[in-house]
C-alpha cells in the first residue's frame, strides 16, 4: 500500500537502559515502526505503550512511533531491528517465519475457533516458546499481539464456497501454511509485503487479499474491492520485537517493565480489534462492500485444514498441535 495515502506519524516517547533517572539526564529514544495506518489499532496501541514506558520510566525512556511502513516494509523492519538501525517494529507472524520456523504453527488454517483460546496459548508457556524462538535472530519479542480473524476480499465475484476461489489471484503473506492453503484452493497465491498491497489491489496485479474487517477498513481496502467474504480462515498474530542485544544491554527493572507494558498492551489492542469488528464490517457495507456473512466455510476446512496441518506435523512433529489443541 502506498504510504502517500496515509499520514507517516511520530508517535510519543521511549528508551532504554535503567528505570528511573536524574533530574538533568537526557531520555533515551526508540523508534517503533509497524505497517498498519495510522487509524489502526496496532497504532493506537503502540501510543499507549509508549505513553506508559515514559511514565513508568519517570520519563528516561521514550518510544517515537511510526506508522505506515514509514521506516520500511515488514521485512525490511524486521531486517533493521536485527541489525540494530530499528529499535522496536511490529508486524504479522507470517513474516517472522522465516527466521523461526515453529512460528509457522500460529498461522495454520482452521486451528483457533475463538479468540479466547488465541489468547491463552499466546500468553501462556507455548507463547513463550514461541517467542524465545526468535532470540537466534537478535531479536527479543516482547509480547504477541494480533491481526485478527482473516477474511476474504477481491474484486471479482462473491465468495460463498471453496469453488469460487479457484482462479483468483490473490496477495499473502510469505507464510508457508498460507500459500499452501490458497494453492490447495485453486487459487494463485502472490506474497508481497502489507506496504505494496493497496498498489497491487488498484492496479489489478492481484485480485484480491485476505485480512480482517477493521484492517480493511482501516487500509481503505473498500476503495479497490467489490466483495468480501467472512471467511475466517485463519488468526494473525504479530509480534512486537525489539533488538536484543539493546535489550540485554539495559538494567533488569527496566526490562521487565518493557515485557510487562507490551503485555498490556496486547490486552488492549486485542479487545480494541475485536469492539471494533461489527462496526468495521458496518461501514465497509456502507461504503459499497458486498459482503457474504455466512460462507460454507465447512468447504474451506476440508480442503485445506487437514492437509496444511498434516505438511506442518512432517517437519516438525505433532506435540506442538497437539498442546495447543489442549489448550482449548
């Protein structure tokens, strides 16, 4: 998506080293970056984390945000908080697959029902394992946050079985599980970075996306396609990451109360996303969206759920299913 279509926003301050400071000592900056727009909840979030970093640092840390993509695509942040250039960036499990393999469990389709099972493996000791399968990379996730529930949308036709997606072109992450599942659908999966999606939308490389409502609306998806379909396919989480050995450098206090002010933080956004879902969809059905409410998504499960699983449990076994599944 093109960034002249949003407004690439400072956020408020964060920084580093210990809790607490002098009078007369200058505040250590971080610069956050993420893709969404500066309307989406990862933003609103991000400001929030920030605000409460200063003041439980009595000021000495300070976090400047950036939406947008303001500071690069999703890969490219990633790539600059392991090299040390970024301090802190957000974006969707999908492109950290590639450095921690496991993570690709998170995006499998058909895996989550509710969002209160999503929440008590990503906040429980199987979060926590996932995350710490990162640290090889230089980088510390501090928390997960979410994208949301995914649903489909392309400019084409209605979507209300698996059948009518043969064919489409349709934009996904790099994720494995993701282009798999589209591929065993029929359709033509294209993975491109959140920041070249409107782009690739307007000008009809691609027929659609998947994604949800309130970021559909948010990225103003409505403007370049007809139909949506709530799909439901599969949950997005996002980690928030930071560099590590910046974080490692910094007194034990201060890094516990990083790790805590983004786990509230993930409260916060998650139930921003999930009070704003029904309205999204609202307005996105006022301004022009056709939307199919109630897909056979049972027809969508059969196709992709069981085999996209199975290709996850040959590589790297079946306990980690298996123990999220419990946790339900």
């Amino acid at each position: 998506m093109m960034i002249t279509r949003r407004t690439a926003l400072a956020g408020t301050g964060v920084a580093l080293f210990a809790i607490g400071r002098p009078a007369s000592a200058q505040a250590t900056r971080l610069r956050f970056g993420h893709p969404h727009p500066d309307v989406d909840s990862w933003h609103k979030a991000a400001l929030v984390f920030a605000e409460r970093v200063k003041a439980k640092s009595q000021g000495a840390l300070e976090v400047q945000v950036f939406a947008n993509g303001a500071l690069g695509s999703d890969p490219a942040m990633i790539s600059s908080v392991r090299g040390g250039t970024l301090d802190i960036c957000l974006t969707g499990n999908p492109f950290f697959t590639g450095l921690a393999q496991k993570l690709n469990v998170l995006d499998l389709p058909f895996l989550f029902d509710t969002r209160k099972h999503v929440a008590a493996v990503l906040d429980g000791p199987i979060g926590d394992g996932l995350r710490r399968e990162l640290e090889g990379s230089n980088l510390k996730a501090l928390a997960t946050w979410e994208v949301g529930w995914r649903n489909l949308t392309n400019s084409r036709r209605p979507v209300q079985t698996a059948a009518d997606i043969r064919g489409l072109k349709i934009r996904t992450t790099p994720n494995p599980a993701h282009i798999r599942a589209f591929q065993l659908l029929g359709a033509v999966p294209t993975p491109m970075a959140f920041t070249e999606l409107f782009s690739a939308l307007e000008t009809g490389a691609v027929d659609g996306q998947e994604n949800p409502v309130t970021l559909i609306l948010n990225a103003k998806f409505n403007e370049v396609q007809k139909h949506i379909s709530l799909t439901r396919h599969a949950f997005t989480s996002g980690p928030l990451v930071m560099n590590k050995t910046k974080f490692e450098a910094m007194a034990p206090a201060t890094r516990a109360m990083l790790v805590e002010t983004a786990a509230e933080c993930a409260v916060i956004q998650r139930e921003m996303n999930e009070g704003s879902e029904a309205t999204s969809l609202a307005e996105l059905k006022k301004e022009g969206m056709q939307a199919v409410e109630a897909p056979d998504r049972a027809s969508f499960s059969a196709v992709v759920a069981a085999e996209v699983r199975k290709e996850f449990v040959t590589k790297f076994g079946s306990e980690l299913i298996d123990a999220i599944v419990k946790v339900a």
